[in-house]
C-alpha cells in the first residue's frame, strides 16, 4: 500500500513539473519546447560540444555570467537559448524567461 502511494506521489509531481515547465514556455512565447536531446550536434560540428553542455549545467548563474550567442542565421542559436532558458526555469533558479519569439529566425 505504502509502495502505491509513493508510486502515485511520485508520477503526481512529475505531472505537475511537466505542467509548469510547458505553462512557462508558453507564457514566454518559445515557439517549441525545446530540449537538450533534441539539440544535433552533427548539424553544426563547429560547435563545442563540451561548452555548450557546459552552459546546460547553469553553472554560469552562480557567477552571474551571460551567455552570448553569435553566428549566421540557421545554426540553431534561438534552439540553444530556448534550451537554455527553458532548463533554468525548470530548475527554477534563473528569475524569468527571455522573450524570443519575435528574435527567432
């Protein structure tokens, strides 16, 4: 019985922070719920792998950092961001998302 109600909290939670994270993408206008695995790599292989998996870990909001992206139109800056954005909210540590729907491509 016990092992039931854990089982049926658990899934509950796990509803509810995937309801939170879509209500947050659509409220911040992200065109897509985007995610990390969703990202290619193979796409742009100019691109750092490791330092982009390194802006995932948010270890750059605990020293109040900024991440810049700079490139051509097409080499998925808007899908990284929206990754980006849509991780630190999740984790509920950055303070808001960004608006880019109207930057997109």
């Amino acid at each position: 019985m016990v092992d039931a109600l854990y089982e049926l909290t658990a899934k509950e939670i796990e509803i509810k922070n995937f309801n939170a994270t879509n209500a947050m993408v659509k409220v911040a206008g992200f065109p897509h719920l985007k995610e990390m695995k969703d990202f290619d790599f193979d796409f742009q292989p100019k691109i750092n792998k490791k330092q982009f998996l390194d802006f995932h870990s948010l270890r750059f909001l605990e020293s109040n950092s900024n991440i810049i992206l700079i490139g051509n139109s097409g080499v998925e800056k808007t899908h990284h961001s929206s990754i980006v954005n849509i991780l630190g909210n999740s984790y509920r540590t950055a303070s808001a998302l960004s608006n880019i729907s109207n930057k997109a491509n």
